[in-house]
C-alpha cells in the first residue's frame, strides 16, 4: 500500500519529466490510495496547462479523460477528505503547509504507509513524521 499525491498524480497525467516512474505505484497490486482532493487538484493542473497555453483545449481533455478513466477504475482507493482533515490541519500548522498538501501526510500516517510524491518539500516533512517516502 502507498499513498500517492497530487504533484505525482499529475506528473503521470501530464506526462511531465520522469512520469514513468510514477507507474509501479499506480499497480493495483501495490494498492494504491489518495484522498479525493487529488482529482480535483489534477483537474486543475490541466486548467493551468490550458489557460498557460502549454497545452489545447483539446489535449487537455484527452488529459483528463484519462484522469477520469483512473477515477473511475478504482485503480487508486479514494478516501473521503475529512477522514484526515483534524490531522491535515495540525500537521499543517506544525510544518507551515497549506491543510491541501497536509492531508496525503495524514492519510500516509494514518496507514503507516509510503507516500509517493514529487515534491521536495513535502518528501521531507514526511522524512521528519517518520513517513516512509518515495520521491519521484
């Protein structure tokens, strides 16, 4: 089990730089899971591909297609974000991080599992909560 974020959620999505390693984290087998919160946030990474004009209108739905396609799969177990919120909100507080980023850390706790990121930041407030991390 592993708790995957939305910087590695939308690094696969978007095909940015090293998306393939995201891929053996997204095995059903390795039974990954994230809070509902991830979709959203990758939604809106295709938005800013789009509004930045890195991106079409109509690559960006393609993008999201397959975004929805892992969302509707069930590929990755999607917990409720309030499971996590009151433990989000003190991790946010300690370590100065938005609640946003704050609940894959909780959510990784809760589970005493890995969280896979490609964030630096938050691979090493996880290092300090003693959270197994896989940065990307």
């Amino acid at each position: 089990m592993t708790v995957i974020d939305t910087s590695a959620l939308s690094r696969f999505i978007m095909r940015e730089q090293d998306w393939k390693g995201v891929i053996p984290y997204l095995d059903p087998k390795a039974v990954p899971y994230t809070v509902e919160l991830a979709f959203t946030e990758a939604t809106n990474v295709i938005g800013k591909y789009i509004i930045k004009h890195l991106i079409d209108t109509q690559e960006g739905m393609e993008f999201f297609n397959d975004l929805l396609a892992i969302y509707e799969s069930q590929i990755i177990v999607i917990e409720e974000n309030m499971k996590y919120a009151s433990s989000a909100l003190s991790i946010g507080i300690t370590y100065n991080i938005p609640v946003y980023d704050s609940l894959f850390l909780a959510q990784a706790q809760h589970h005493n599992t890995t969280l896979v990121t490609c964030d630096a930041k938050q691979a090493n407030i996880a290092d300090e909560l003693k959270i197994p991390v896989e940065l990307i």
